[in-house]
C-alpha cells in the first residue's frame, strides 16, 4: 500500500511511448494539411477558404486522434517491490 511520500516509478516501453505519441499527433497534422490540400486539388484556393479548411482538418484530425488514443495501447500495472530495504511495512 503506498502512503504519502513513497516513492514511485514509472516505466514505459519505447515503442509503447512512440506508438502513442503518433497516434496522438499525427492524425490531427494529416487533417492540419490534408484540408488546404484538397482546396488545393480542386481549385479553391481563394481568400479564407484554405484557412478554414485547415482548422476543420485539425478538429476531425483531433476527433480521430480522441477515439484512436481511447482504444489503444493497453496499460499493464506491475507492483514492485521496494529495493529501499525497509522490512517494516507488510
């Protein structure tokens, strides 16, 4: 059981950490650049319209990064045992 002032660890894969931080920023930089693009290919690119298409590309990016990231990389919890030497705690 921890009590205040324990001290705790936290260990996380790096494969783990890199596959979360893609799925979490990458989605919304594709919308960020896919929206503008799109105007691009089909020819609107006039006044506003890229800016606009730029932000809603980064709020539907969000959105998918939202539901990708709920249901991604499981968490695992591990209790360890403290290497600090104290017996006195069960």
């Amino acid at each position: 059981m921890l009590e205040p002032g324990d001290t705790v660890e936290i260990e996380i894969d790096d494969s783990r950490l890199l596959l979360a931080a893609c799925r979490l920023y990458l989605p919304p930089l594709c919308g960020l650049l896919a929206g503008p693009l799109l105007l691009r290919i089909a020819g609107l690119e006039d006044g506003v319209a890229p800016l606009l298409a730029a932000a809603c590309g980064l709020a539907l990016g969000a959105l998918v990064a939202r539901r990708w990231t709920r249901n991604g990389v499981p968490v695992q919890w591990q209790a360890s045992t403290g290497s600090d030497g104290d017996s006195s705690r069960p």
